[in-house]
C-alpha cells in the first residue's frame, strides 16, 4: 500500500504514466486502453475505470463530460501546474485543449465573485467549441 492509501500496481502506474505522458490533451478510457494494448498490457475497461476513479479521489486527475451520450475525458491534474488559475477550451471536433491565460477572464472571474458571491472553480470549467483550425476545415467543406 502506498502513503496516499491505495494500492500501487503495475496497471495503476501505467495509467497514471499514460496520463502525465499526455497532460495537455484529454483522454478517453478508449485511448488508454488502446495505449496499454500496444504496450502489451491487457487491462480491462473496467479495471481502467476503477483505477480512474481512484486518482479522481486522489486529486490526480480531472475529468471533463461534454454531454451525457459522449465519453468522459480524463486529464493528469499537476499539482503545480498553473491549470488550477485559468479556464481550457476544449475542442469538440479534434479534442484539443487550449489555456485560456486571459486578462479578460479573469475580470470575468472578478466580477461574477464582487458582484454575485460567487467563485468559479477553474479546475472544473471549460469551455467547449471548435478551434480555429477545425473551425477553417469545416469552412472549407
């Protein structure tokens, strides 16, 4: 057992490996199960699930759901990283996740806490859409 209470197994680190490998995307259960299958590893969805849900409790990772019928993201949470102090765009087309470092969201964040009583929770918020590159695509389509 290690000091954080939970069990260290090789499978457990693999994913954790995958996800730290990958902390600037969000991942699905599927692309980690497609990694860990090339790498030789069998390990179930449900053994995938399981120790997902264990680093959630952890604070180790984060997870993002676009909407009930889409599959969950999951994101490597690094403790000293700046993510905890601005919003991501995420999006829904290529998958990929943008920091929102803006002077304009944070006047946001200010107002919506002075003037509602209320503070947003930047680990959790995204927003979703399409980038500027998907968006020129499908312009182009």
């Amino acid at each position: 057992m290690n000091s954080s209470g939970g069990y260290k197994t090789k499978q457990r680190q693999a994913i954790l490996d995958y996800l730290i490998d990958n902390k600037t995307s969000h991942v699905t259960v599927s692309n980690i199960s497609e990694h860990l299958e090339k790498e030789g590893a069998r390990v179930g969805v449900t053994t995938i699930y399981r120790h997902l849900d264990k680093l959630l409790e952890q604070g180790l990772v984060r997870k993002y759901q676009v909407d009930g019928t889409t599959s969950a993201c999951f994101q490597y949470a690094d403790q000293g990283s700046e993510c905890m102090e601005h919003f991501h765009l995420k999006c829904e087309k290529c998958g990929r996740l943008i920091h929102l470092n803006c002077s304009k969201t944070a006047e946001l964040c200010r107002h919506i806490f002075e003037k509602h009583d209320f503070e947003i929770d930047f680990f959790r918020t995204v927003f979703y859409g399409l980038c500027s590159e998907c968006k020129r695509n499908q312009a182009e389509e």
